[in-house]
C-alpha cells in the first residue's frame, strides 16, 4: 500500500522530526510504501503573512507572525551549520524527503491523489495557529475530494481543550474523517464533545517504535553520564533542577540547541542532529526537560528523568507529557516549575521500575498497533 503521511516533518524541533521517523519506519517494517506529503505552510515556521494591521482583533495574530519572521532571519544568519546539515541529511536519507514543500493546501491534489491511504499526524497537528487558525489540511480536507482513505495516528490538540470559536469548524473536518485515533485521552473528550465521535487513544510514534538503536548507531557523540537538559518555551523550572541533577551526580549538563531559546545558557550548549540527540539523551546520567518528546524519549531509553511542567498560560501544553506520565504510573515525577528543592531531590533520587514501566509502554505499543493495522488494509475507498 501507498502511503501518504501529514505532519510537521520539517520542523527543527527534534520531537517533531523523530515522530515523523518513528511513525515511518514502522509502517515501512509492516511492508508499505510511505512518503510525507511534502507541504509546509509558512505560518509554521516563518510566521507566514501579516493581517489587516489596522485591525485591533489581528493583533495577537501579527505579533505572533513578527515574532517568527524575526526569529527565522536572525537564525538564518547565525545557524550552526554543522546542526542544519544534519537536518538536511535526516530529512532526504531517514525520511525520505525530497524537493521543494509546497505552501498552499491548493497545490497538494495532484500529490494526494497518488496515494491509497492519507494518514494526518501525530504531533500537535490538530493546535490551532495564532496567524490562521485550524488548517484544514492536517485534518485531511482539500478542495477535492481524495480517492483515499483518510485516518489520524495520534493527533494532538496540544493541550487539554479546543477554544469554543474553533468548534463548529473543526466538527466538520472530524466527522469526514474515515477513523479518528489521538495521543491524548483529553484529545478523546474534545473529539467526542465537539464531534459525538468515539476515538481511539494511541501513543505517540516513537512510544509505537520504540527502538532507536539504529539512529544510536549512526551518531558520532560518544559522551556519556552526563545531565541531558531539554527545555522548550522557557526555562523556567528547568534551569535549577538541571544544576540540582548535575550537583547530586557530580557531573555536567549540557543542553541541545534550541533555535527559539530566549533564556540564558543551561549548561554547555550543544548543537546536535536528530541523530546525534537520542544518542546524548541515552547515554545521559538524567534527564531533565519539559518537553512531551524528552519525557517519551526517556521512557523508551530508560533514563531517568523529572519532567517540569510549563508555566503561567503555557501551562495547559504540559497536558501531553501528563497524559503520558498518567498511563505509565509515573505521575510522580511531574513537578511544576516553581517545585522546591527538596521535591526535586526527592525525583532525582527516587528509582523508576522500568520493569512496569515497559509493561505499561507496551499495553500503549499494542493499541496502536492493533488501530493501524485494522486501517491498513482496504485502501482506496
């Protein structure tokens, strides 16, 4: 079967690059031909277009659009280029991507319809964006109609509700879906409220590989014991618990590059490719971050980690790595970002037993398999 997937495989967050890989290599294992449909709108990473300026309800909108414009210039010029020829190389031999992306959902159908089976996700593909809102293509809704089926693999909205004002628009798109599965059991409430649709709840696609060795086997770092600090949209939190991690082990942290940081150094800053990132992550003493993709990756290595939540208004983000600490029992190791010294001590020093942990990892592993595989057959509607 040809298979056509739509998620963020060109984004340089490595979450979003080693889902996309994960979620890949296992259909490939199972004997398919898969490709990313090749679009990146350019709200995503550049910010896209500005609205009516003069018009105070696109405010919030432009700002967002500025902040990104500004953000993709200056690492343009200041990239390391190292890191971005390991993207690249990531990109055209682990994900098979080649060519130009196409921007506009409007240029997709001649792409689209080549394929027997369209899969959106996972990732936040289902969040809405601050410059335009839900995009209908990551729900799989063109102006034609494709010849393919159409199913979500663990979509996500992102955090634990839909704003109202995205309701009715996303109620469509769901219901035109051939069959609805989520990351989130929270995804499974807003599906249901919003659709009257029953979904599945699946695990993210590097829970559903779950082995990595290969990409191990390709990195060049061979560092090891020390303090992997991965933070994402602040540091909040963060920053003590990494020098509390690296004090209690006597050791060092170092900190993968992240092109939005707008926090000071946490360690030493590192500039790895994909690759090169699950290697440091797995040889690592702990693991301290606040990212989804830092508390899966850490589960599916069995590093020890403590996972800080995001503050203030992002906090509802840190639904996703709740939801996943929450099915394997490891809640505990969830703390807030202003969490005192001594609770973090307490995680550092507590063990995990992976035993439970890879039993509960592999209950999720099934449920994914068992949706994917009742999709995979039949195709073409």
């Amino acid at each position: 079967m040809k298979i056509g997937v739509l998620t963020f495989h060109l984004s340089e967050n490595f979450g979003a690059l080693l889902q996309a890989y994960s979620l890949r290599k296992w259909l490939m294992d199972e004997g398919h031909a898969v490709e990313f449909v090749n679009y990146a709108p350019a709200h995503l990473e550049r910010g896209g277009e500005f609205r009516n300026l003069l018009n105070p309800k696109y405010f919030k909108s432009n700002l967002k659009t500025l902040y990104l414009q500004l953000t993709s210039s200056i690492n343009d010029i200041f990239r390391n280029a190292a890191q971005e020829s390991a993207y690249a190389e990531f990109r055209l031999n682990q994900l098979g991507v080649h060519g130009a992306p196409e921007s506009r959902i409007s240029s997709l159908m001649e792409s689209i319809d080549s394929y027997d089976l369209l899969i959106t996700g996972s990732d936040q593909v289902w969040n809405p964006s601050a410059q335009i809102g839900i995009d209908p293509a990551y729900f799989l809704h063109f102006d034609q109609r494709p010849r393919a089926r159409r199913i979500s693999y663990a979509a996500s909205f992102g955090r634990d509700e839909l704003n109202a004002r995205f309701h009715d628009e996303a109620r469509g798109y769901l219901l035109d879906l051939d069959a609805i599965s989520v990351r989130e059991k929270s995804g499974v409430d807003i599906v249901r409220a919003i659709s009257g649709r029953d979904s599945a709840c699946v695990p993210d696609p590097t829970i559903l590989l779950g082995d990595f060795s290969c990409l191990v086997k390709q990195s060049t770092d061979d560092r090891e014991g020390h303090v992997f600090c991965y933070a994402l949209r602040s540091a909040s939190g963060v920053r003590a618990a990494a020098h509390l991690a690296a004090k209690q082990f006597s050791t060092n942290i170092i900190s993968p590059n992240n092109p939005h940081r707008r926090w000071r150094e946490i360690g030493r800053t590192v500039f790895p490719g994909p690759a090169d990132w699950v290697a440091q992550l797995s040889r690592a003493k702990f693991v301290v971050t606040n990212s989804f993709h830092g508390v899966a990756l850490s589960l599916v290595m069995k590093r020890p980690f403590v996972s800080i939540g995001l503050p203030g208004s992002r906090a509802g983000m840190s639904a996703r790595a709740r939801n996943l600490l929450s099915s394997v029992g490891l809640m505990s190791r969830m703390l807030p970002a202003d969490a005192s010294v001594r609770a973090i001590s307490e995680v550092i020093d507590a063990p995990v037993d992976w035993g439970r942990v890879d039993s509960a990892l592999q209950q999720l592993r099934e449920q994914g398999e068992s949706f994917l595989r009742s999709h995979l057959v039949g195709g073409i509607r």
